[in-house]
C-alpha cells in the first residue's frame, strides 16, 4: 500500500481548523469541569451530610454511564424538555458535567490526602471550617493533585471526538469529512491522531512545566 | 468574672464503646501553669483536644473564659482564638512562609491589617528567637525551630490560654531545650498555660499544678512537690518510678 503524502499535505490546513475548534470545545469543558468539580469536591468533604450525598450521587451517576449516552442525553434530550441547545453548547455542556465528576473526585482525594493537623491547626487558630479549607487545605491539595488534574485533561481532550456525533466539525468529524471526499482513510487518520497528540502532549508538558513552578517542599 | 479561666465538670468521652475520659473535674486558674502526666494512652492528649472543640464530649460541661464550650448553637472559631494550641507534629502550614504562618489567622480572623499584622508577627518572631528565619520556608527549618514558629503563630491570635500537647515529644533531643526556654519565658509572663508532657523536669520547674491522668481519670493532682517528692496514689508512684530516673 502507497502512503499518499500529498493527500495528508493538502488536508493540514482543514485538519488545522479542526484541531482549534477541539481546543475551544476542550478547554470550555474543562473550564466548566473544573468549576462543578470543585464544588463537588468540596462537597464530599463538607460537614454538611445533605450536599455530601447529593455530591456522591451526581459523580456515582455520571462515571456510570457512558459519556456518548450522556451526550446524547443533553443533545437529543433536552429538547424534549423544551430546552433546545446548541451543538456546540450541547457538546460543552455534556463534556463539562461529565468532567466534573472526575475532577470532583481527584479533589476529594487531594483533600483528604492533606494531613488532618493542617485543619486541626487551622480551625485551633479560630478559622472557620471555610477559612481553613481555603486558606490552608485547599492550596495544598490543588498542588497535590496538578498531575492527575493533567490526566484528566488530556482524557477530556481525546474524549471530545465524541462530540463529532452531534455535527460539531472538530478534528475527528473534520477528518471523516475529508475522507469522505478524497476516501485517503489511512493518511487522514493519521493526520488525526497526529494533531491529537501534539495537543495532549502540549498540554502533559504544560502541567509538567507548572508542577515544577510551584514547587515547595513539605 | 471568676478567677476560672477553664472549669471542666463531669467530663466523659468516649471513642466508640470505649470510655476515654471518665469523670473529669479540674479548674485552671488565671496565670497558672498546669502539667498533665500520664503514660501515654492514658487520655491527656484527647482531653486536651475537648478542650478547644477539636473532640466531642458525651457528657459534661467545659466553660472557658466563662463561655461553655460544648452543647448546641456554640461559636467554637470565636472560642478557639482564646486558645492557643501547640501541637506534637507542629502542624505549620508547608505552603506558605514562617510570616505567612503567623499573620494569617490574624490578618483572616481578627481582619488586623497585613501591615500592622507583619509587624505583630515579627515582634514575637523575636521573641522565640527566629527573627531571621521570618521569610524561610517549614521545610528548611528544624524540629525545634518549626514548634518555636508554632508558639508564635499561636501567640499571634493573643490567646488567653496557650495548650500545648507533647510540644517536645518530635523533637530532637538538643532542640528541646529551645522550646523548653520559650515555653519557661511565657510562663513567667503570666500567661496560663495547660502543658501534656513527658518532660518531668519542665513539670517539676515551672507549673504549679501537676495532674496525673490514668486510664482517663485525674488520679492525682497537686503541687510538684506533692506529686512528684510525696505521690500517695501507688499508681502514681509506679508511673513516676518508670519515667524519672534520678
């Protein structure tokens, strides 16, 4: 078999248009997942047993089920609801909530991976429980938990190919696109998976990078 | 107001079916210096941490500075910053520096300026001898030199008790005396203190109180001298023989 370069050559530039439009999906989800996780993450670790278990349902559903279903479910049902969405809302909306769940629970993790005198201290000192958390647990944690934070990051980034099934032109849908046209399925997905992993990779170095900036000793 | 600046009466607690503190009854007055004995499991830690909320008690009552503590509806952030806690492990906040220790319950609690807050942190920073070290990191200070920041950031809030739990039990033994002078200067000062601790020496020197607590009851209280030079209780006896050797 004859590796067509020029094939992939000439769909660089679409593939290009593809690849930013994941970027913008991915990083409006993470955003959006960063936020409900770490309310949920909070949450799990509140004193409050009432958002505690309301916190515990929402990540137990989402990481049961699978994240095309729920994008679907945003998608296609909503509508039925009355609420008729975006593709490209829809996708973000989908993605974020999804995240959010994942994120909640690496930050739960990192909470309860701080020593409980750091929040003995804190609240001896007459913090309130929020005060402490803030000011001295929280900061802490979200140190600790910067690699898997990448992780999940670059999960959600692939994960976004997902959303080529509701007619977002991102870089998978982009790619069966092309070939559509031009049937080079072997040199486009190639192209594909080669814009994908410029962009995990960017994304693991910058938090690499981060990880190192904040460093402190303990 | 009373002379009390602490008055625990009844006081059980229990972990589980397992009864930890039984019957406690003790008051601390103004400006005394009270040391707790005991082997260790023998409750003085837990009873310690009843003392500014950090543990539950079943039964009983715990006033301080004529505020009781337990039961419902309590504002215990309110009560704790008129207690000062030492910890056995330290406990300072890794991420921030030696300042930053010390302002921060100041400057987030009682809302001191920054500025007039550093200058507060500073001035007891010199008072534990670590003047210098105000812009160092935790890690890059010693054992002894991490409790001195503790008993400053604890100072900071100007409590009116200071507890200190087994403050030299982590230590290395030539850094304990630093914090042993620390903690003898601020009990000359007048400041009230309740110390659980094994330095025998540092109970005889400087409290004027000593408790003996044993499988979570006082069993002996008194005066140093009446402790450690007469103990009546045979358990008291037994528990000093192990511990100081003369």
């Amino acid at each position: 078999m004859q590796f067509d370069f020029l094939a992939l050559y000439e769909a660089l530039p679409a593939l290009l248009v593809g690849a930013l439009a994941t970027l913008r999906i991915t990083a409006l989800s993470i955003a959006v997942g960063l936020v409900i996780g770490l309310g949920a993450g909070l949450a799990r670790v509140w004193p409050n047993s009432f958002l505690r278990s309301i916190s515990s349902a929402y990540i137990e559903l989402i990481r049961g089920t699978p994240l095309l279903v729920q994008i679907f479910l945003v998608y296609f049902g909503l509508p039925a609801l009355g609420l008729n969405l975006d593709p490209f809302v829809a996708g973000v909306l989908a993605m974020g909530i999804n995240s959010g769940a994942y994120v909640g629970e690496i930050v739960r993790g990192g909470i309860e991976s701080i020593a409980q005198g750091q929040m003995e201290a804190a609240l001896s000192l007459g913090m309130s429980w929020w005060q402490s958390m803030y000011y001295v647990v929280l900061p802490q944690a979200l140190f600790r938990i910067l690699p898997s934070l990448g992780n999940e990051f670059i999960a959600l980034l692939k994960d976004s190919s997902l959303v080529s099934t509701i007619a977002i032109a991102e870089l998978t849908r982009t790619g069966q696109i092309i070939i559509t046209r031009t049937f080079k399925s072997f040199e486009i997905w190639v192209g594909v998976a080669l814009f994908y992993f410029i962009m995990t990779y960017a994304i693991s170095r910058a938090v690499r990078y981060s990880e190192k900036r904040m460093r402190y000793s303990e | 107001m009373s002379d009390w600046v602490i008055k625990v009466s009844n006081l059980n607690k229990y972990f589980g079916s397992n009864h930890v503190l039984r019957d406690i009854n003790f008051q601390v007055k103004f400006g005394e210096v009270v040391s707790i004995i005991g082997a260790s499991g023998s409750g003085k830690s837990t009873l310690l941490r009843c003392l500014n909320g950090l543990e539950p008690i079943q039964s009983g009552e715990i006033v301080v500075d004529g505020v009781k503590i337990n039961g419902e509806k309590v504002d215990l952030s309110r009560i704790r910053q008129s207690i000062g806690m030492i910890f056995q492990s330290f406990n300072l906040f890794p991420h921030m520096s030696v300042l930053d220790n010390v302002i921060l319950a100041p400057h987030r609690v009682k809302k001191i300026p920054r500025r007039e807050a550093e200058e507060i942190a500073l001035e007891l920073l010199g008072k534990v001898g670590l003047a210098e070290k105000a812009h160092s990191y935790p890690y890059q200070l010693s054992g002894g030199q991490k409790q001195r920041v503790a008993i400053a950031r604890a100072l900071a809030m100007n409590p009116k008790v200071m507890m200190f739990d087994e403050p030299t039990s982590a230590l290395d033994p030539e850094t304990v005396n630093d914090v042993l002078d620390v903690m003898k200067e601020l009990a000359k000062e007048g400041m009230t203190m309740i110390v659980v601790t094994h330095e025998m020496g540092f109970a005889r020197e400087v409290s004027q109180r000593v408790m003996h607590i044993d499988e979570g009851r006082i069993l002996e209280e008194g005066t140093p001298e009446e402790i450690f030079y007469h103990p009546r209780n045979p358990r008291t006896r037994a528990f000093l023989s192990k511990v100081i050797n003369i």
